[in-house]
C-alpha cells in the first residue's frame, strides 16, 4: 500500500458550502471533490473513495451533508465509510454548526467565531460562541465522536454568518479552519521532507497558547469543569 490520501471532512454540503470549500481547496493546492455536494449527500462512501483515491493532488476535500435528518443520514453513513477506509488518513474535520439545537452534536476541539477568534466554547450556525465548551450541536456530526479524529474544528454556516465568511471577502472563516487543521497536521513539515510532530504534541502545545489548555480534551474538560464547580461553591 503507498502513502494514505490526505482528506478534510466538511459537515455541510449546500451550495455556499460547497462555492467556499471549492476556493478552499484552490487556496491550498488542493482538490475538492465538488459532487460531494448536494442537500441531502448524494454520493454513496465506496463512490467518494474512488474519486478521492483518483485525485492527483492532497489535501482532499469532502463534504457530507444530513439536510437537517435526524440520526444517521445519508451524508453520515458515507462519512463513516470514508474515515475508515485504509487508504484514506484524515487529518481534520470541519463540524459545521446548524440551526438543529441540541438534537444532535458532537465534541469539538476547538471552535472559530464570526470573528476569527479561537473559543474553546462551541459556535452556532451564525459563528456566535455558546455556553458549553467544546460542544457543538449540527445535523451532520453525530458520528464524528466515533471515528477519533485527530482534530475537529468548530465552525458557523459555512459561506454565511451574517456575511463574515461570505464568498466575496475570500472565506476567511473557513480558510482558518482549514489552515489551522493543515498546520496542526503537519502537512507542511510533510511535504518539506521535515519531522512531524504528533497529532498530540502540536495540539498539546497549540492550545495552550491559544485557548489556554492542552493535554487531552478529556483532561481540559474536566479542568473546566472543576473550575466551573470551585467557582459556583463560591457564589453559592
């Protein structure tokens, strides 16, 4: 077997979704798998492996979307499918946030508001941080708990929230939840032929300085919540 294909998972899959994720990929010289798109996915997951293994350049960008459904839809069963094929590495998700509140969500690593800023707090669909750290809700993120990715990136309606990521200003949401899997990833150190770190020691290292956490998330949430606890013994 030669060296695994590189692939970002996008949660979304709508037309300004898939406008956004197609720059993207140009910006990073990459490639998008555009029939990935559609609302619900269309695209079954040994069809997306086969496109994916037959692209000429990493990283390689897919989207997945439920269209709103709950449970495993359609966008899920094929992200699965993708995520654990053994010629396939992914090296980030980006979870989408959606209007479905609650319903469905998953762990996040860390987020990226409407302004460009790291939160450790989940975001909304319109890239405004919510109360719970690390929890994000979507329609397309159930299963990523499941397939121990090595970063998942929190984000708004991709291409929208409130015209901060449109089109016409170049994405720049997006763009830094796609820099910032590339970077924690190693991909560029990869491709000059440098050593990699660990997933785990850039993460380690990156959100201290910038979250103010490290470790694993398991450890950072539990510091949250013993602070969380401390501080409400206090007011009590």
């Amino acid at each position: 077997m030669g060296q695994r294909r590189k692939v970002i998972l996008v949660t979304d899959g709508d037309i300004y979704a898939a406008k956004t994720i197609e720059l993207a990929a140009k910006n990073v010289g990459g490639r998008c798998i555009s029939s990935s798109k559609g609302n619900p996915s269309k695209r079954t997951g040994p069809e997306l492996v086969q496109m994916i293994l037959k692209t000429p350049y990493d990283p390689v960008f897919v989207m997945f979307d439920d269209s709103g459904l709950t449970g495993e839809g359609t966008g899920e069963t094929a992200m699965k499918h993708v995520a654990r094929h053994p010629e396939i590495e992914v090296i980030g998700a980006i979870a989408v946030a959606s209007k479905t509140h609650q319903a469905e969500w998953t762990k996040v690593h860390v987020s990226i508001d409407r302004e460009g800023e790291l939160t450790e707090y989940g975001v909304d669909k319109h890239g405004l941080p919510e109360m719970e750290p690390h929890k994000m809700s979507g329609d397309t993120v159930y299963c990523l708990d499941s397939l121990n990715l090595p970063l998942v990136v929190g984000i708004g309606d991709i291409g929208k929230m409130g015209r901060k990521d449109d089109l016409s200003k170049g994405s720049p949401i997006t763009m830094k939840a796609v820099e910032l899997i590339l970077e924690r990833s190693g991909y560029h150190e990869e491709r000059q032929g440098k050593r990699v770190p660990r997933p785990e020691e850039k993460n380690e290292d990156y959100f201290k300085e910038n979250v103010g956490m490290g470790l694993s998330f398991d450890l950072g949430v539990r510091k949250i919540y013993i602070y969380t606890i401390r501080k409400s013994s206090f007011t009590m």
